[in-house]
C-alpha cells in the first residue's frame, strides 16, 4: 500500500468509529422506547383489570332463582 492510502485509512478509521458508536447507540435508544412502551401498556392493562374487578366486586348480582 502506498502512504496515501494509509494516510486515507488514518484519516477516515475515527469516523467510522464514530457512526459505528452512533449506530449502536441508536439501537439502544430504539429499544429503550420500544421496552417503555411495552412496560406502560402492560401497566395500562393490569390497572384497567384491576378497575374491572372492583367494578364488578361493586355491582350487585342478581341472586339465582335456579330455573332453567
């Protein structure tokens, strides 16, 4: 190789280290949102169960006459 090709891989060998970096912190972010979201519908639903339980614990049933 001559010096102007390793002066080319000198110069250009920090950027790719750099979006390389960028690209990986990316993914991270990405699946951070990704888990947040999840987490936050899981709690959304548990919480809405939970109202529905206490909800149908409040009503009154009806009693069961046993006729068919």
């Amino acid at each position: 190789m001559s010096i102007d090709a390793f002066a080319l891989l000198e110069v250009l060998f920090p950027f790719a280290l750099v979006i390389a970096f960028l690209a990986w912190q990316l993914r991270v972010t990405k699946r951070s949102i990704r888990d947040d979201q999840t987490r936050a519908a899981r709690e959304l639903a548990e919480a809405e169960a939970r109202a529905q339980a206490e909800r149908d614990k409040a009503e009154p049933r009806p009693a069961a006459t046993g006729e068919a």
